[in-house]
C-alpha cells in the first residue's frame, strides 16, 4: 500500500515536472496546451487509479480490524463509506458556489435599479444555498 503511494506521488510529480519545462521550453503554444492537456488528465488518471485501488483493492488490501464489540470490520468498506461522504458534500458545496455566484450576481443587479425586489431575490439565493444543505444530509446518511 505505501509502495502503491510513493509510486503514485513519483508519477506525479515527474509528469507534472516534464509538462512544465516542455510549457517553458517551446515556442509553439498550441502544442504546449496540448501536452499540458493530457498531463492535466495523466494526473488526475493516477489519481483515481491509486484511490481506487486503495479502497477498494479487493480482499488482499483490505486489513480486517477487531472492533471494540468484536465485530470485525472491513477497513476498504469503511474507506469508500468515507470517500463517498466526502464527495457528496464537496460536489454539493461546488454545486452551491456556483448557483450562488450567479444567482446573487443577477440578484444585485435587480436590487440595484429597483430596491423592492429585494425579498424576491433573496429567495432565489436561499434555493441555491438549499443545494449544500442536501449533500450535508446525504453524507450524514452515507456515515455510519
């Protein structure tokens, strides 16, 4: 598991470290942003690789833990338990920032020339706030 790591994190870096002398290095900008495109999508390959191969490797990476009731639990169930409840609340909040971000933009815009649609608007923000609070309750639910 620790050599699955540090092979992840040498990959890394050396793709990351070649994208960027390559962008340094030549003259020609388009074929630069193509190479950054694809080491961009090599990382985040790798990324998801080691992660799932992390928690969810199958039974020869998952170590069993004696519980304090003494019921053994699977530590890769646990992992993507935890994967799972931090990706429904981090998308949820990215979700919200950008409902908000445009919402609240057009909301100032409307208050701005006619203040009496101030408690429209306000409604419209709140819906898009509402979008973090849904994913707050699906990670609480996914937890144990």
């Amino acid at each position: 598991m620790k050599d699955l790591l540090i092979g992840a994190l040498v990959l890394i870096v050396v793709i990351s470290a070649a994208g960027v002398v390559y962008w340094k290095k030549t003259t020609d900008q388009k074929k630069a942003k193509t190479v950054m495109i694809v080491n961009t999508v090599l990382v985040l390959g790798i990324l998801m690789t080691s992660t799932i191969v992390m928690f969810a490797g199958g039974r020869a990476f998952a170590a069993e833990v004696e519980t304090a009731a003494g019921v053994v639990a699977d530590t890769a169930d646990n992992g993507l338990r935890y994967l799972a409840a931090a990706l429904s609340t981090g998308l949820a909040t990215i979700g919200t920032g950008i409902a908000v971000a445009a919402s609240a933009s057009a909301a100032l815009g409307a208050i701005s020339e006619d203040s009496s649609l101030l408690g429209k608007t306000i409604i419209f923000v709140g819906l898009a706030e509402g979008i973090a609070i849904y994913g707050l309750i699906v990670s609480i639910l996914i937890l144990p």
